[in-house]
C-alpha cells in the first residue's frame, strides 16, 4: 500500500495515557490527521514482560497498519522500550518513532548533565531502555530509576473521585513512588503515559527548583522533522484534519477516562477486538 502525505499518523498506547501525547502532536501538527489506539483490553504492559510487550505491541500496530497510516508514534513507554525495532522492521517503509528517545532528549537538555530520576513502569525500569538512551546522550550524567506500578492505577482512577479524595490518595502514593530521593537529582522524567496527570502531586513533594520532564513536545518536534525527511508532512491546511480513536475493549470506559487525559470530550471510539480478547462493550 501506497502511503500519502494526506494519511493519518497512528499513535499507539497500552491505554489512554498516550492521549496526553496526542495533545501534543495535534499542537505541534495542527495539519495531520490521527487515529489513536488504546489497548484497553490487555492494560497494564508495564508489569509484562518484554516477549509479552512486543507481541502486543506487534498486534496493535497492526492494527493501525491495516487503517493506512503513513507513520507511527508509539507513546507507550514500556512498549517504546521493549518492541521499538520490531514494531519499525513491521511497519517499514513508514516511520515509526518512540517515547524513549524524545524523553531522553528533553532529560537530557533539562539537566546539563547532572543526575536524572526516570519514574516509570516496572518493565520499563527493568528493561533499561531510558538509561541506555540517556548514557548514550550523555556518557556523564547519572542515571537513577523509580518503578512506580501503583501511579498507573491512580492516574486511570483518579478522574472518578472528588478532587480531595484523589488529592489525599496521591499524596502517599507519589510520596512513596519517590521514597529514598529526598534530595532528588535536579531533573524528574516522566517515563510512563500516565504521569503526567499527576503531576502537581508530584511537584509539591519535590525540592523546590527540580525540573519535570515529560515527552510530549520533543516527540512533536521529532515527528516533523522525521515526516519532513520522509516527504510525508501534510502540507493541505485547508482540509479539517481528522482524529479518531480505536479501544480494544470496553468503549464506555474510554470514552469517560480518554477525556480526562485528552483534557477535552471524545465523541466516538471504535471497538476492535485483539488478539482473540477484548471487543466487549459496556
Ligand atoms: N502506557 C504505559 C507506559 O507508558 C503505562 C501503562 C501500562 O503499564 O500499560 O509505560
């Protein structure tokens, strides 16, 4: 299939954290179009491990494939970590970028080579991937990792409950995330999609002056240049670009939690059915 400039660019998740990156790419490329893929039905990837990850994020991109996208942004981070090779020997010729690098990038300039605190999943901190990206980066810099599995479930949750509610379960949860840093290193990289919406939890039990870092406008910036290189930017402002999303399970719910992630009203998501699970409403 024939890839043009005028098709969509595919972002994938493990779930709807990503749309946080998708804010961001739509800013950053107000003339693409987009079909964001949340896998609903297998989430959490972050306590997978990396043969379960890429199968996953094999059969996702698929899907997206099979929808004629012209590229692909993994937003997931554990996916980005663990399946980045495969997922790009898959989809070429079309570019297919990850998280890992752009976070690495926006740590790296943040920090002027002091320390680095990546927070993130628990597979994705196993696996490495950011402290391999950052030394590469930045051969001097220190590098210190956080597994934090119980911010996934909060951040998911948290759009549910009354504003003080979420504020007096995050306050022990991000404290406990951070547990041993009291003098964290000057920069904090958000390593997970759904971190960020905790953010200002976080900030308050930072020393005051620590840089937070997340993805999001790195990756919009390397899209371009990468769509640029490719001749595949869509140079048609005239035309209303188009985003639609796709759950592997459980519209409903995404319909609900996306908004809160995507910070505006998701009107319609497809249901498609993965790898013989999910495809359910409810
Ligand atoms: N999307 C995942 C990531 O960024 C977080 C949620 C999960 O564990 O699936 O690593």
């Amino acid at each position: 299939m024939t890839v043009r400039q005028n098709h969509p660019i595919g972002v994938f998740d493990s779930g709807m954290g990503g749309l946080s990156i998708l804010r961001a790419l739509r800013r950053g490329l107000p003339n693409e179009s987009f079909i964001y893929l949340g896998d609903s039905a297998r989430l959490p990837y972050g306590t997978k491990s990396k043969e379960t990850v890429i199968a996953y994020a094999k059969q996702a991109s698929e899907i997206l494939m099979e929808k004629g996208i012209k590229a692909l942004v993994v937003a997931c981070n554990t996916a980005s970590g663990h399946a980045l090779d495969e997922i790009s020997e898959m989809l070429a010729p079309r570019p297919v970028i990850g998280v890992v690098k752009a976070g690495s990038l926006a740590a790296v300039k943040a920090s002027e080579e002091s320390g680095i605190l990546v927070l993130a999943t628990e597979s994705t901190i196993n696996g490495g991937a950011y402290e391999r990206e950052i030394l590469s980066l930045s051969p001097k810099t220190k590098v210190y990792g956080r597994a934090c599995p119980l911010w996934v479930a909060l951040a998911e949750e948290g759009h549910s409950m009354p504003k003080t509610s979420l504020q007096e379960l995050a306050v022990p949860v991000v404290r406990h995330g951070i547990r041993g840093f009291s003098k964290t290193p000057n920069t904090v990289l958000l390593g997970c999609t759904h971190f960020p919406v905790l953010a200002s939890y976080l900030t308050a039990q930072l020393p005051r002056g620590t840089k937070l870092v997340e993805a999001g406008e790195t990756v919009a910036s390397e899209l371009d240049v990468v769509l640029k290189n490719n001749d595949l930017l869509n140079a048609d402002s005239d035309k209303s670009p188009v985003v639609s999303y796709i759950a592997t399970d459980n519209r409903n719910r995404f319909l609900k939690v996306g908004q809160f992630f995507l910070g505006e009203k998701i009107d319609h998501v497809e249901l498609v059915q993965i790898g013989g699970v999910g495809g359910r409403q409810y």
